[in-house]
C-alpha cells in the first residue's frame, strides 16, 4: 500500500489486464504499435537526427508498455527503464 501523498504506481499486471484482456486496450495498443514502433531511424542531417530522436522517444513509450506486458507474462525484460 502507498504511503500517504505518494501516488499509486502500476504494476506490470495492470498493463497486461488492461492491454491483452480488456478489447479497447487491446485495440489502443495495437493502435499504437502501429503509430509508434517502427523502426525510428530518419535518413539525413542535423534535422533528420532530431527527427530520429523523436521517433525514438515514442518508441521508448510503446516498448515500455510491452515490456510491462511481457513482465507480467513471465517474460524477463531488461530493467533499463525500471526506476524511472
């Protein structure tokens, strides 16, 4: 249970109840796999390297989401991203 004033935190099974049992989440995350998780590379200079950056960035947020998922699977996942 959470001390007072900390709010909650999720858990990775809560990523997997509401991404893979519940249809809409399973429907938002396929929405968003398609959106976000190609491959972020963008071809060129400073600009392109930005661009890349970017991509990058939301990528992270969707890989984040399937690792979560994969946890609460059973899977092991890195924990690069687990503190923050």
């Amino acid at each position: 249970m959470p001390r007072t004033g900390e709010p909650p935190k999720a858990r990775p099974q809560d990523y997997a109840d509401l991404f893979e049992s519940d249809p809409r989440g399973a429907l938002i995350l396929e929405d968003l796999v398609a959106r976000f998780g190609g491959n972020p590379y963008v071809r060129g200079g400073v600009e392109a390297a930005r661009e890349t950056d970017y991509r990058a960035g939301q990528l992270r947020v969707v890989s984040y989401i399937l690792d979560q998922i994969n946890r609460a699977n059973g899977a092991e996942v890195s924990d690069d991203v687990e503190a923050r």
